[in-house]
C-alpha cells in the first residue's frame, strides 16, 4: 500500500475532562465544527462519558460532507475480557459505546504501572472485540537527550506487539490499528516535538514493523504524532509525509483548537488523495 492509502486520523483524548453533563454538548460543537472530508475523526472521553459522546455524535450535523461521521473511542481497556477486576473495563464491554481505544498512554504506564507486555495483552483483547486500536509509544527526555529515543521505542513495540499477528492485525481494516508517536517530554507541556523528528521516529517505528513482520515494511500502519499538538504547530506534523494525523490531548477540549488542526489534516488527505489518484 502506497503511503497515500493509510487514512488520516484526528483523535482527541479527553484524559479525565468533562462529565456527563457537560460531554455531549463539547462533542456536538467540535463534530459541527470539523465536518472535513477524508479525515477520521475520533473522540475519547473518559468512561463515563461515552453514551453521551456516542448521543452527541449519531446526528447529521457531526457528519463530514463525505458521509464519515465522529467515532467514539475509549481512552484504555482492560486486557481480560470479564472477571473479579474491581472498576476496570473490557473491551467487550464498550459494544454500542465505542468502536475505537486507545492503548499505552504514557500517563498509564506511569500511573498504572502498565508494561510493554500488559499493553500487548490489551491491544489484542481490543482487536478481538472489534476496536480499532491506537497504540501509543514515545521516549522519557533524558533516553532522547541520551540518543536512546528510537531503541526505546523500538523495545515498546517489540514488547507490545510480541503476540500480535502481523498480517491479521489490520487486515480489511486500514484503520484497526495505528500507532502514535507520543514523547512523554512533550505530553501536556505545551514543548513540541519536531516535525522532522517525528518524521524520523514514524520511519524507525515502520523499520520495527517490518522487522516484526508486518506486510509492506509496516507502510500500511497510520503513524500518529502526539504530544502539545495544536493549531500553532499541527502543520509541521501533517507535512510530514510519514505522519498520518494526531492524538490531540489538552487541545481537544477546545473547539476552535479542532476545527483548526483537523481543518489541517484534511488539507493532507486532499493531497494524497489527489496525488494517489
Ligand atoms: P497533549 O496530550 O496534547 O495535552 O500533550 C497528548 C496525549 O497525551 O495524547
């Protein structure tokens, strides 16, 4: 598959913002406000929020003119599918709420504790439910200052994709499965990650891939940046012709900050459309 084929992806993680009050009404604005063509567009609440966000989104007016419409997406899964696991949350659980998770957030390898081989264990709990899957990997800053950023990353996904089926995983599916290139230095700290760099990382990332054995040299895998993504610096990752789009942390909560950076995006899945045309 040609890089023009993998889909551009726009995916906002709420982290733990808004409640049910107040989540429909913030998903009904930004859906109306990014109807672009060519760009999936994902939501990610917290748990709780999920019916409301799946409400706000079902209308026409969250559709794009293309007839793609917002999807939910939950920030995390649990790796079982049921059983005695006080307040967590299974995959299958989420039929009819969400069709998208995300999986190894930083903020829960560091919180939770979570290991390359637990993050595995979720991802494919996820796929067997059905759930697209964005996988997210990045180094702390002192493994980048100590040029160590790519060795690290490449251990994330050997360590999480150790089970996975390299061909089943998004086969049918050029959006089951996506990675996202998230520096831990960058998450939350308005500090940005380079375009270039990002550029270099999606391409070590894609030499894993093909390493583990994924079809094309893991050229069909969307590679995600993410880390202080806003409408100041979406550009700069959407040139990238390696970078398919962004996880949207602290910026999603806000409309303005969406309709610009998926705006954005949507100018990149016009050009690879047209150039793959
Ligand atoms: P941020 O978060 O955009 O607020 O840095 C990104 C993320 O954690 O996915």
């Amino acid at each position: 598959m040609i890089g023009s084929m993998r889909p551009i992806i726009v995916a906002g993680n709420w982290k733990m913002h808004t409640t049910p009050a107040d989540a429909g009404e913030l998903a009904r604005t930004i859906a109306a406000r990014t109807r672009v063509d060519g760009v999936i567009r994902v939501l990610c609440p917290p748990f709780v929020c999920l019916a409301a966000v799946r409400d706000a989104v079902s209308g026409p007016d969250a559709a794009a003119p293309d007839g793609s419409g917002v999807a939910v997406g939950a920030q995390d899964v649990h790796h079982e599918a049921a059983g005695a696991f006080t307040g967590a949350i299974s995959a299958p659980m989420l039929a009819g709420l969400a069709t998208w998770t995300i999986v190894g957030h930083s903020e829960r390898r560091r919180d939770a504790c979570e290991t390359d081989e637990l993050i595995g264990r979720k991802l494919l709990a996820a796929r067997a439910a059905g759930l697209r899957t964005i996988l997210c990997v990045g180094e702390q800053l002192a493994e980048r200052e100590a040029g160590r950023a790519s060795d690290v990353v490449d251990r994330q996904l050997r360590g999480c994709l150790a089970a996975a089926d390299p061909v089943a995983i998004n086969a049918g599916d050029a959006a089951a499965f996506a990675i996202a290139y998230e520096p831990v230095w960058a998450i939350g700290t308005g500090r940005n990650a380079r375009g270039a760099d990002a550029a270099e990382m999606a391409a070590a990332i894609r030499q894993t891939l093909a390493a583990l054995g994924f079809p094309n040299g893991g050229a069909d895998v969307p590679v995600l940046y993410g880390g202080s993504v806003a409408s100041s610096n979406i550009d700069e990752f959407m040139a990238e012709p390696s970078i398919d789009g962004a996880l949207v942390g602290g910026a999603s909560l806000k409309p303005d900050e969406m309709a610009a950076i998926v705006a954005r995006a949507g100018l990149t899945a016009a050009a690879r459309a047209g150039a793959g045309a």
